[in-house]
C-alpha cells in the first residue's frame, strides 16, 4: 500500500488533476448557467411588475370614474327629489280634498234621501 511506484504515483495524481478540471469546468458552467437563469428571472420579474402596475392604474381610473359617476347620478337624484316635494303636496292636498268631497257628496245624500234630518 505505501510503497507505490512513482510511475502510478504521477498516473493517479494526473488523474485527479484531468478530473478536478473538469470538475471545476462543470462547475463554471453551471455558475453561468445560473447567472443567465437569473437574469432572465429578473427580467420576468421586472416586466410582470411593470403589467400589474398598468393595471392597478386601469382599475384605480375604472373606480374613480364610477365613482364620479355615483356622484353625478346621486346629485340629479336629490335634485330630482327636492322638485317632487312640491308634487307631493299636490298630491296630498288632492286626496284630502277628494276623501272631503266624497264625505260631503255622502251626507247630501243621505239628507236627500232622509236618511239623516237637519
């Protein structure tokens, strides 16, 4: 075991010289491997982030003007409310008026029939 020849000495050490470079040629090529790999991620990254900022700022517009309209369609709305008042009163005033009349068309009635005697 310990005496080895020299001659096997140099084979084996020349060996493992031819497979350590290899060894570290692999390795070089896997580190750019990784490199590229990772660029290309940042890349991805860096474009995915650009779209999903479009399109918050489409969905904030999209809101925002919904929004507004809300408040457009809400305001013509009170404007609409505040002018039925007026109507509302007509309409109340007419049925009181109505229910009055029919109560009063009932007693002339009945006292021409004699039903109810003044």
């Amino acid at each position: 075991m310990g005496s080895a020849d020299p001659e096997e000495r140099k084979k084996f050490r020349n060996a493992f010289l031819i497979s350590a470079r290899q060894t570290l040629a692999k390795a070089k090529e896997l580190k750019d491997s990784l490199a590229q790999i990772e660029e290309q991620l940042t890349t991805a990254k860096t474009e995915i982030s650009e779209k999903v900022h479009t399109e918050n700022v489409k969905c904030y517009r999209n809101i925002s003007d919904l929004f507004r309209s809300m408040d457009e369609r809400l305001d013509k709305l009170t404007v609409m409310e505040s002018r039925m008042h007026p109507v509302r009163i007509f309409s109340l005033t007419g049925m009181i008026l109505g229910i009055v009349n029919l109560v009063v068309l009932l007693l002339v009635l009945l006292v021409s029939v004699g039903v109810i005697a003044f």
